[in-house]
C-alpha cells in the first residue's frame, strides 16, 4: 500500500526456475534450487497432434532403477461409473493412488456361444508399471501421493493374455491408428470418431484410434494354428461387435455385469 511521502517496503516476489524436457506424453520438470524433478503426464496425448510415431520409449532412461521424481502429475478428466483403461509408467502402492478402484484383466470365455471378458480385483498390493488396467472412477481426476520411479522397461504385473493366447490386453504409450482391423477392441474414454462413452468398440473399417497411456483388446485366433479341436470350435464363433463384461470377486462370482461394444 502506498501513502504519498511515506516510507514504502518492497518485497519480492518470485517463481522458481525450471527446465523442462518432453517425452512423448510425459514432461519432465527439473527444478533448479534443488535439482528436484516432477513429472506431468497429458492423458490426451495424440488427441490433437499427428503423433503416430511419437512414443514413450523404452531407453529413454539411461540409470537401469529408471528416473525418481517427486511428484507425478496425470492431466485426465474421467467420467465418473465409466470405466476407462489406463496403464502408468511406474509402480504406486494402490493406496497412494485416488480417484477410483482399479480392476485386472483376467481372461476372455465362451460360455453358451457367447464371449465374455473377465476382469477382476488387483492381486498386487501395487499398480504395477507398464501394466493395463480398468478403472472405475469415483472423482473426475486420478491423484498420487509421493515419489514414484519412472520405468518403462519393467515387466507387467499382471496376465495380460489368455492361456490359449487368442486373447491380449495390450496398453500402449503412444498414439495408435488402428487402419480397420477387425480384431481390435479399442476403449472411447469420451464421445469421438462415432464412438459413444464408455464402450470398447470393434475397429472394423472404421480406422479407429488409442490415445496414450490406454490399452485395447487384441484377438489373434485366425492367427492360430488350430492344433486342437477345441481352438477350432472357439475360431468358428467369429468375433462379434459386442462383447459382455463381467467382474468376479476373489470367490469367481460375478459381482457386475456390463458390455464391451
């Protein structure tokens, strides 16, 4: 406040400096009274940019415990009781991450002539690096609490195919355009290119595309080889435009049903 004549303080006021670097859809922000890093990743990554050949890649971190950071940052709106896919570049500790409950794939069936996908509780007491996930959300942002170790070179931590491998889920870090292949199920996190909210859509011609840090399912049984008498029963169902989902508890009953279409 100033009075005319009278004696004025002056006090600063001032932004840390930082430097950043961008890696397909993560940047890194490296600050410069402390050296500390942090990191925001942009969850609509590839939604508005030609970024086809832009990814998150494997080398990028030359120290083989990856690259530690202090605070991680995902930049996503989530429709809350639609469930989307995700796939993070670290390991948290599952209470260390808010916003929603996280599911597993478990494995596709016939039963009755019909697919269904099975997905169910997270076994591991973390969400596991590089690992593709459901998650149904409770707030419209995912949060987390502390450090976490970027890596992308880690195994996943949960089965992500079938046991006859006709069947996998498969997260990605960069942007996919699909070109109409049939035996893609990819995930409409919000109401683009036809696609309605909340649905895993065949890809058929359409051309249909993943975002960053997402997964789809993958079919590969005209692939196969048909060694036994039981794939080929399985092969001649043809894959449909519509597929059931069900989450089982601990026990292997169902606990919800919806789609995937």
């Amino acid at each position: 406040t100033y009075t005319e004549n009278a004696p004025l303080t002056l006090y600063p006021h001032w932004v840390e400096s930082c430097d950043s670097t961008k890696i397909g859809a993560v940047t890194i922000y490296t600050y410069a009274t402390d050296g500390r890093k942090e990191a925001v990743m942009d969850g609509e990554y590839g939604s508005s940019e030609n970024t086809d050949e832009v990814q998150f890649p494997n080398d990028v971190f030359t120290d083989p415990e990856g690259l530690e950071v202090s605070k991680i940052t995902l930049n996503r709106k989530f429709t809350i009781g639609t469930m989307p896919t995700i796939m993070l570049p670290f390991t948290i500790n599952v209470n260390n991450v808010h916003g929603g409950v996280f599911y597993r794939f478990k494995r596709v069936d016939i039963v009755n002539g019909e697919r269904k996908v099975i997905i169910g509780k997270v076994k591991t007491s973390s969400i596991g690096a590089n690992t593709p996930y459901m998650f149904m959300p409770e707030e419209e942002e995912m949060t987390f609490d502390g450090s976490v170790t970027l890596n992308t070179t880690t195994d996943p931590s949960e089965t992500l195919s079938t046991e006859d491998g006709n069947w996998e889920f498969k997260g990605t870090y960069k942007y996919i355009k699909f070109n109409g292949s049939d035996n893609v199920f990819g995930f409409a996190g919000q109401a683009r290119s036809g696609a309605k909210v909340g649905q895993f859509v065949q890809n058929g011609g359409n051309g249909a595309d993943i975002l960053s840090m997402r997964a789809y399912l993958e079919n590969y049984e005209s692939n196969s080889m048909l060694k036994s008498t039981r794939m080929m029963k399985r092969a001649t169902f043809g894959l449909p435009t519509e597929i059931e989902v069900e989450i089982e508890n601990e026990e292997g009953s169902t606990v919800a049903t919806g789609k995937f279409t």
